[in-house]
C-alpha cells in the first residue's frame, strides 16, 4: 500500500509551485510612487501587480498564510503591518521565504497587549533579496489575521544637531512609521533623560497589565517637588473613546488624552454587533499633572479601567517633571484648583477602601523600583 505524504509536505509542495508560477508570470510595477497592498479577511480587496495572490491553509494545529512579493525597483524598504487576534498561550511569526534562504523577521508577534493587536514590521532589501514569499505562520486551528498592509517606505531624514542614524520611515501615502518599532524583537527598552531643570524618567518599562478588579499603583519618591509633571505611557487593549482613571495622591487626574489614529490606520477592526467597534495596536497616552500635586516624599500613581473595560496594558511609562525655581507648596485639599473639572475624589489609599468603581471594589496591585533612577526621580526599591 503506497503511503501518502504528511499534510504539511503536500502543502509545501502546492505552495510552492503556486508561487513560482505567480514570479513567471507577474511583474513589478513601474518606478514612481508605488501603490500600497491591502489583505482583509473580511473583504476582498484588488492587490497592486507586486503582490499576491494569497493563500491560505489550515492544518491540525497551525494556519498558514502566503502572499507572492515582487520588489519593485528602487532602495525602498517593505513596512509589513499585520492585524491579528492574539491567543492564549500560542505563538505566531513572520517568515520571509527568499529566492535562496528563509529569514524569520519575527519569532513571536504577540506581546500579551491586547486579543487584537497590531504590529509594524520593516524588510530590507539586502534581506528580501528579490522576489520571494512573505509567510504567516500561527497556531491553532482558526485563521488569526485579520488585516495586512504593505508599503514600500523610505528613510526620513530630519534636521538635528550632530550625527543621528534615520529614526523614521516615510510611506507614500504619508504615514511615519519610528524605526525602533520595525524590527521582530520590539521596541527598545525605554531610559532617563534628564533635560536640564526637566528630568523625563522611567516609571516602568513594563508592560504592565490593568484588569477591572485589579488596579495597578506605582509608587515614586521626591527629595523636592516639581513645579508640574506629564505623565506619558503607551497603552493597548482599549476601545475608540476609552480612557483610564488616574489618580495622584489620591486625587483624580482630568483630561486624560489617548491618541486617536487617523480612521484609515489598520488598527480600527469591527468585532461583530451593533457599536463593537476595537482598535489594535499601542496607542500614546498623556496627562497632565497640576502644579503642587506631587509632593517631597513618596507619591502613588493609581491606574483604574474604565466602566466596562476588559482590562488595558500598558508599557513605557514616564513621568517627565520641572524644577523651576518658584515651587508651589503641596495642596493638600481635595477641591480641584481653578481650571480643573470638579471630579469625585479618591478614598484614602488604603486596600478596604480603594476601590474603582464603588461597587466593585479592588486593592491596587503596587508596581514598584523598575527605574534608572534619574537624580531628581526615584522609585522605591522592590
């Protein structure tokens, strides 16, 4: 009896006789402004002549997902960003399949964000080496991407005292794409910046998880307090128009801002039902914080979920301050000062009475001593 070969032999096979017939009979476009390639698992949409078809399998316990590249002539790189659904204790990765050689951009997308998340991930040209497969691998049994958009981007150069290597990539239709974001191994880790009478340190790289029962308080000691602070962190896993709850001291922070990318970026993703409308990918958060509300000692920073909230992850927190030489004295009145929106105050920090919303109530999970510890900011030591 003549056996047959394992599934995935038969699939490596078929693939890759699909994608030599599509190299033979397909060519790049024409220089100039090359059009970007979209992939919707919702929509079909047309593929510009230097991409695709895409192929799609499923086996046991892996999906599999192909699309032809043609390069185009030129130096531009190829910016690949990918929308998925993460999945509990799984794993997916990018493979570039070259005319000679397989290269793994990226051993693992998922960062345990958010179940929908986005990543940004740029090829070379000495690593594409001519035309070849771009190839999604996942496990389990159920497809996980949802979107793909690719775009041919090139290095913008930017005014700047001394010597600085490219930071950011330029695609045709105007999006900037930071170049520490673009490689398979993430953003690299955040450090201290002190700025003259402005100190701009790290509170935590994380990242950190938030969960509606679980509030996160970070606790940072001050010698002497600064006139006003920002506070700036990345954060994922929250809807259009949500925002977190901060509190300083005890003291609700107003005017919470979370970046709102622009309605044709590839994180905006329709999860099924009337309004359920996600987005995936990090997104920058900043507040503001008041003259006086921080203090000389220790000052907690608690991070609460919104009202119907899943939970929320954040990473990359900073807490930028000024010295200027007139200091206010610490306020120590819950009344919100003149230009601030009356909000309810805090209860004491305590874990019987802490709690966000009332009745759920919840002990802040404490995060402390993850800083460089600039000279003026320190943290705690766990």
């Amino acid at each position: 009896m003549k056996r047959r070969k394992p599934f995935w032999r038969r699939l490596t096979a078929a693939a890759s006789f699909f994608w030599l017939g599509s190299l033979l009979t397909a060519q790049a476009p024409p220089g100039g402004e090359i059009p970007a390639a979209v992939w919707d698992a919702a929509s079909p949409i047309p593929p510009p002549a230097w991409f695709g078809p895409v192929q799609t399998a499923s086996g046991a316990n892996m999906t599999v997902w192909r699309a032809p590249i043609r390069p185009p002539s030129g130096n531009s790189r190829l910016a690949v960003t990918l929308v998925f659904e993460e999945t509990q204790g799984g794993f997916a990765r990018l493979i570039w399949q070259g005319p000679s050689r397989a290269v793994t951009v990226c051993g693992n997308l998922y960062e345990g964000a958010a179940p929908l998340h986005a990543r940004t991930l740029l090829i070379d040209r000495e690593t594409l080496g001519g035309s070849g497969q771009l190839v999604v691998e996942a496990t389990g049994t159920r497809p996980v991407l949802a979107r793909a958009e690719l775009s041919w981007v090139e290095p913008l150069v930017l005014a700047a005292s001394g010597w600085t290597p490219p930071g950011l990539y330029l695609a045709p239709s105007g999006k900037i794409f930071p170049a520490d974001e673009l490689h398979g191994q993430g953003r690299r880790a955040p450090q201290d910046e002190p700025k003259g009478k402005i100190i701009d340190a790290v509170l935590d790289a994380g990242p950190v998880k938030v969960l509606p029962q679980t509030p996160v308080r970070f606790v940072t000691a001050m010698s002497t307090p600064p006139s006003h602070a920002r506070l700036e962190a990345q954060i994922a896993g929250l809807a259009p128009g949500e925002e977190p709850l901060l509190w300083v001291n005890g003291r609700s922070l107003a005017g919470v801002a979370v970046e709102l990318p622009a309605l044709d970026d590839a994180g905006y993703r329709w999860l099924g039902g009337a309004g359920d409308l996600a987005y995936g990918g990090w997104r920058k958060l900043t507040v503001w914080v008041p003259p006086g509300w921080l203090v000389p000692g220790e000052n907690q920073i608690d991070w609460h979920c919104p009202s119907g909230s899943t939970g929320l992850t954040l990473r990359h927190l900073r807490l930028q301050v000024n010295y200027d030489p007139a200091v206010p004295a610490p306020i120590t009145s819950t009344a919100p000062p003149a230009g601030i929106a009356a909000v309810p105050p805090a209860p004491a920090p305590s874990a019987a009475a802490f709690t966000w919303p009332p009745a759920s109530p919840a002990a802040p999970k404490l995060r402390l001593g993850l800083s460089s510890a600039s000279g003026g900011v320190k943290l705690r030591i766990e």
